[in-house]
C-alpha cells in the first residue's frame, strides 16, 4: 500500500513539474528579456524586476514542493533553492549549460556562442560551482532536478 501511495505522488510531482514549472520559468526569462530592452523607465524596469523575483519565488516554491512529492532529501532542496533565489545562474552560464547538454565539446560551443574556448572553460567553472558539482554529467542530471533543464 505504501509502494502505491509513493508511486502516485511521484506521478503527481512529475505531472506537476511537466504542466506549471517551465510556463512559470519561461515568464521569468520573458520577463529577464524586457527589463533589459532600451526605452523602458526606470520605474517600469523596476516594477517588472519586482514582478520577476516575486516569480521567481513561486516557481521556487513550486519546485520545492515537486521535490518533496517525489521525496527527494531536505539538503537537496535546500541546494536547488539557494541555486534558484540566492545565487542564480548567469544568462551566459544557462547557455553554455544548453549546450552542454545538446553534447557540444567547449570549442564547439565557443563557435556557437562566440567566445573564445577559455571563457566558455570559465564560465563552466563558475556553472559548476553554483552547481555543486564537477563534471558535465553531474551538471546536466544536477540542473535537470533542480528544473533548470527540462527532463529528457
């Protein structure tokens, strides 16, 4: 009975994860786009920076609470919330992490983005740092969990 009850509330969090967490993702790098267009005021900017952490913090919460549907540790989420709210990854370290994940080596991914082989080496260093880990598969599976990059 228990084993059952386990398998719903994964299936739960994984429905949960799949329908609301990368709409409430995507309106907050929608919104990260338009804070930084030119021609907005600077009260406007700042309404919409409110309005983006505020988001931030619901998509936070609901990935909490995914994590603990599908019974991950309390350490864990903890990590994954610092990683969200405190000390989130640059637009530059989401990038490069995309295309770590669509298994570019740094050279390639220097072509890709433009930049030279030791910036993008640099930027994976500080995404691994943020990350807690310290290999390209610990990474993707890390940021995966933590709802960073939609589940394969």
């Amino acid at each position: 009975m228990e084993q059952s009850r386990t398998d719903v509330r994964v299936e739960i969090a994984a429905e949960l994860d799949s329908l609301f967490a990368p709409e409430i993702d995507g309106v907050i790098y929608s919104l990260d786009e338009v804070i930084g267009s030119p021609g907005l005021s600077a009260s406007a900017r700042a309404a919409l920076r409110k309005i983006s952490r505020k988001q931030s913090e619901i998509s936070s919460s609901l990935r909490q609470e995914i994590l603990r549907l599908k019974g991950e540790r309390e350490s864990e989420i903890e990590k994954i919330q610092e990683i969200r709210l405190v000390n989130p990854l640059t637009e530059r370290e989401l990038d490069i992490l995309h295309e770590i994940d669509s298994g570019k080596s740094a050279k390639k991914i220097a072509e890709v983005l433009f930049l030279s082989e030791a910036t993008v080496k640099s930027h994976t260093q500080s995404l691994y740092r943020k990350l807690g880990v310290n290999s390209r598969v610990a990474a993707i599976n890390f940021a995966t969990k933590a709802g960073i990059l939609k589940s394969q």
